[in-house]
C-alpha cells in the first residue's frame, strides 16, 4: 500500500504531458467549475505548468511568413489563395494587424471578402472557446505567482502577438506588482 501511496504522489507532483494536456484542454471548456479546477491543478504546479504554458501561448513561428501569407490572397491560382487563408486562420490574432492594413489600401473584392472573413473568424474567436482559455491560463500563471510565471506574464504583456492575452497578462502583472 505504501509503494502505491508513493506512485500517487510521484504522479501528483509531476504530471505527464498527457494530464498536462487534459488540463490545456479543460481551460477552454464550458464547464467552469471544471475549469477553475484546471487553474489550480496549474497553479499549484508551476515547475511543470509554467514551461507548458510558455509554449502554449507563444505565438506562432509562421509570422515571418505573413506578408508573404496576406499577399497570396490576390494569388490567380486558387489552391494558392486557399492556403493562404488556412495559415492565416490558424495564426490568429497575429495576423490582424497586417490583414487591416492590407484591408486600410482598398483591395480587389474577393481579396477584401477574405480579408473580412478572417477578421469576422478572429472576432468571434477571442470571445470563444480561445479566449476563456487565455483568460484561464493567465489566471494560473497568476497564481502561481513564481518567478518564471511573472517573468512569462511580463514576457506575454510586452508581445505583439494576441491582443486580449496582452492585455490579460497586463493587467495580472499590474495585480502582482502590488
């Protein structure tokens, strides 16, 4: 009984990368109560969830690729423009700014149509599914409250990256400075 009690505690104190994940993924669920419970299993465990969390909420690697991305828009062929916009959906938030200014120089119609959609997709996202887990996530780091979590709330704050994490992480760097 006693090796079983050990196991348990091993388990506890460094979850695997699938537990990790089943955390990841109940930030984002409906169900708050659920969710909350994720931010303290997060909280509580900064060595490992800090780390995870970084890579979580880095952004994407293809943003060197954007104007590259927001000019295959306007591409004659097709299967050009459709990947284009699936890179663009999948970098999110990082692509708003470029995909405005690309909208701001009055583009053809089907390059705008597109563009609009993207925006529209992005819009809905942030109060989404995505947008609680951000929320959520920052709450963790929050708790946590360890060096690493405020250098990585500092880190999140100053990106350009995603709006709403920016302004998530802001305002929890702000509570923790007090």
């Amino acid at each position: 009984m006693h090796a079983c009690l050990t196991l348990l505690c091993l388990a506890a104190a460094d979850p695997s990368a699938k537990e990790m994940e089943r955390l990841w993924d109940a930030l984002k669920g409906p169900d708050a109560r659920a969710a909350q419970r994720a931010v303290i299993e997060l909280a509580r465990r900064p060595e490992p969830s800090v780390p995870f969390l970084a890579a979580k909420l880095s952004p994407p690697a293809a943003e060197a690729d954007l104007p590259k991305l927001v000019a295959d828009l306007a591409a004659e062929r097709y299967v050009v423009r459709e990947s284009a916009m699936r890179k663009l959906r999948e970098l999110g938030e990082a692509a708003v700014p470029a995909l405005r200014e690309r909208l701001s120089a009055r583009p053809p119609l089907e390059v705008r149509r597109r563009i609009e959609e993207l925006l529209a997709r992005q819009e809905r996202r942030e109060a989404s599914e995505e947008g609680l887990r951000v929320v959520r996530a920052v709450q963790a780091l929050e708790r946590a409250g360890t060096p690493e979590a405020r250098h990585l709330l500092g880190r999140l704050a100053a990106s350009k990256h995603n709006s709403l994490l920016r302004r998530e992480a802001s305002d929890a760097v702000e509570r923790l400075g007090r």
